[in-house]
C-alpha cells in the first residue's frame, strides 16, 4: 500500500494512493502521515519515493511481483499488477 503526502498552500495532506477520497491532513507532512497510518493500523514506513512538495510511503511489506509500484510493465503496457490488484 502507498501512503502519498503532498503540500498545497503550506498545508499537507496525506492518502492512500488507491482511495485518494481518504485523505487526512496535517500542518507539515509527518503530522499528516502519522495521521493517516494511524487509521490503518500501521506504524513502520519505507520513504524511499520522497522528494520535495511529494511524499509517497509503501507501507508493510511490497509485493513480490512488482516491488511495490503496483504496476506491471511489459513490453508494450504498463498494467495493475496481477498479484496485488495495483496496490503495491
């Protein structure tokens, strides 16, 4: 799963990238993630996608077959991954 923290007009707001409509906020991005993981249970984060006004986080363990991007490329398309549905 991918928890996504982006800033707008100094206010962050964080959501899982598959239920965009469950977006919790905060005054800076760790208050809003913090928020966010705390209604799914979960307390450990990979912040290996970050970069400046975007925060993504894969939250628990990715998934085996696509590594945790949700998405299956071939050669000719990119698709939801089979194994995970697109959820990472």
């Amino acid at each position: 799963m991918r928890i996504i923290a982006e800033q707008l007009e100094g206010y962050w707001s964080a959501l899982q990238k598959s239920h965009p409509e469950t977006a919790l906020g905060g005054s800076d991005a760790e208050v809003a993630v913090k928020r966010r993981c705390t209604t799914i249970g979960v307390n450990t984060v990979d912040r290996t996608e970050c970069r400046a006004d975007h925060l993504e986080f894969v939250v628990g363990k990715p998934c085996s077959d696509c590594g945790g991007s949700g998405q299956y490329v071939g050669l000719n398309t990119v698709e939801a991954c089979g194994t995970c549905a697109g959820s990472g």
